[in-house]
C-alpha cells in the first residue's frame, strides 16, 4: 500500500471491455489465478475520482488482517469534463461524465456502461480467485450511491451463488427509492436516537408528480423527484431493462448495511461534512424532513423505508466522530468489519 493521499499507480492495471479499457488498482493481478484467496473486497471512490487512496486505504487494513486469503480491487471511473476536471488517461481509457458512472450510464467513449464494467471486473476477480467465498462491494459518498443503486440490479450476484455478495453503503448523499412514496414532512428524524419512523412516516408527497417546495434551502429545479437516480422513473442505462418489481425485490433480499456517519449532519460543525458538496436539488433533499436533510438524516429515513415498507432485514452500522471523511469513516473499526467480516 501507498501513503493515502499521495497517488501511485503502481498497483494500476487495466480490464478490457469492448475494445476499451477500465482502469482499476488491485492487490493481486487478475491475468492469473491466485488459489489462496477467500475474500474479495471492492471499493469504488467517490466524486474526487481518487481510487488509489481508497484502495490504499482498504488495502491497509486487508494487509493488517489477512494478506493472505483477501484480496482489494478498486475501479477508476475517470471523467473527461470542463466541470468536474480532465483525469489523465491512456488513449484507450473508458471515461464518463460528472455523474453518469454513478448511475450506471454508458462511458462518453464507448457504449460501456460504468455497472457492467463492475460486473466484468467482479466476474475477473472470480475467476482469478477460484477459491472465493465472499464478495464485499463497497462504497463511500459518490461511491456509496453507487452501490446503493446497483446492488438493485447487480446481475453477477446471482450468477456465481456458492460466492456470498454483500453491500456496504457508507454516507451517500442521496439513495434510488423503490417507489414514489417518502418521508412525511412533518416527521421527526434529527439523529438517530430521534428518528423513530414507522410505516405511517411515509406517503407519497404532495407535491408529487413534480419537486416544487416552499423550503429555501431547496435548489430550484423542473425535476421530478421520483424520477432516476432519485427512483425507478424513467430509468436508463443498466437498470433500465429489469422491471420495477425485480429490482424492488432484490433490492430488499439482497445483504446491505448502511454506514452512517453520527458528525455528517449540518451544515457547519466540529467535523467536516462537505456541505458544498451535498446534493441540495429538490429530489434529494425531501429524502429527509426538510430542515434536517443531510447525509445523515437521508441514511437514516432510508433504513427505516426500506424495512418497514418492503421487510428488508438491511442493517444500519453508525460511526461515532467522523464527518464527512472518507479515511474515518473507512477506517473506523465498525465499517472494516463490515468490509473484512462475514
């Protein structure tokens, strides 16, 4: 491993995917088998698009561990964008948009869409460690909507079914719900010792089929709230071609557990919670009371929608300190647990 912040490619390799390639760093190369290897851990970055401190990080704690039974591949989703930056690639790199490789969307050079590159990278991995047991696909923030979404519609799940898949969704700024109901706007859900929901919490809104609120603190926009990426509407991409009830049903079988950071829930406080960054648009602030909608608050509502509306068993992990930093939270020992345990 390398020192997180500070990026080395060293352990950079490439996957071949229609006549282009998705960049991606791993502990051990996938061109050969590797029979010692029990656990596989994949980690996808966030908004910053720096996999290799992500995979320095967990890598870390895997060497720490057990070296030699896991494993650590984290993809590279790099963007090519006059807003969000111009990442340095090979001529023959895959590359996306600011915020289409979180939703499953095809590369902006090629017809590859970001969930079938993970898909193609899990598969790899399989077939690079015939002895796998378990699969822990992981995200953080950008990278925890990321898995969020597609652990819905994740067709390598099913295909290898002796290799248990698990989720980990850490402090994403926004979730896909799986119908049009949310969270009623006179709840209560401060913290997560206030934030007693039940069914009756959630209905479909008012202000529905559109995302037009009184509340000033919602960034103006024409987008329906229950429109994709913030719901099953209009979908595209990966997801667009599983219907509404297999995605809802897998979505509720399938094993997640949501990371929660306790201190990324304000907009200024004693930790860090890139309020800059968190996505104030309309459909993404009414997934909390309005008021109190912050990543926090959002994972919290959303726990409560997904078990008592659709009898998921998902569980909430919730770290104590950090705000929104991804080496806390990674690094706090309740979420490598999740990453490296059963």
């Amino acid at each position: 491993p390398g020192d997180v912040g500070v990026r080395s490619d060293a352990c950079l390799a490439r996957l071949e995917l229609g006549g282009m390639q998705l960049p991606y760093y791993r502990s051990h190369a996938l061109e050969s088998a590797h029979g010692a290897i029990e656990s596989l851990v994949l980690i996808t970055h966030g908004n910053s698009r720096n996999a290799w401190d992500y995979y320095d990080l967990v890598v870390a704690a895997a060497v720490a561990r057990d070296p030699e039974h896991t494993a650590v591949v984290a993809p590279l989703f790099q963007s090519y964008n006059g807003t969000c930056g111009y990442d340095a690639k090979a001529p023959t790199d895959l590359y996306w948009g600011c915020s289409d490789w979180k939703e499953g969307l095809p590369a902006k050079n090629n017809a590859t869409n970001s969930y079938s590159a993970l898909d193609a990278l899990l598969a790899a991995a399989k077939a690079a460690f015939p002895s796998l047991r378990r699969v822990t696909v992981a995200g953080y923030s950008a990278g925890g909507q990321t898995v969020q979404r597609y652990a819905a519609g994740n067709r390598e799940h099913d295909r290898t079914p002796t290799i248990a898949t698990r989720y980990v969704v850490a402090s994403p700024g926004s979730y896909m719900y799986l119908d049009g109901r949310r969270v009623r706007a006179d709840a209560a859900c401060s913290s997560a010792a206030a934030c007693a929901l039940t069914a009756a919490s959630f209905e479909v809104p008012a202000y529905a089929p559109g995302c037009e609120t009184a509340e000033p603190a919602v960034v103006a926009g024409s987008d329906a709230y229950d429109a994709y990426r913030y719901g099953l509407e209009a979908r595209e991409g990966y997801l667009a071609a599983i219907p509404d009830a297999t995605l809802r049903a897998q979505y509720a079988a399938r094993p997640i557990v949501y990371v929660l950071s306790e201190g990324d829930s304000a907009a200024s406080g004693a930790r860090p919670t890139a309020y800059g960054a968190l996505d104030k648009g309309c459909a993404a602030m009414v997934q909390a009371p309005l008021g109190a909608s912050f990543r926090l608050q959002r994972s919290l509502v959303y726990h409560a929608y997904v078990t008592t509306l659709f009898g998921a068993t998902h569980r909430r992990v919730l770290v104590p300190v950090c705000g929104h930093e991804d080496d806390c939270v990674l690094g706090a020992p309740a979420t490598l647990a999740e990453l490296f345990g059963p």
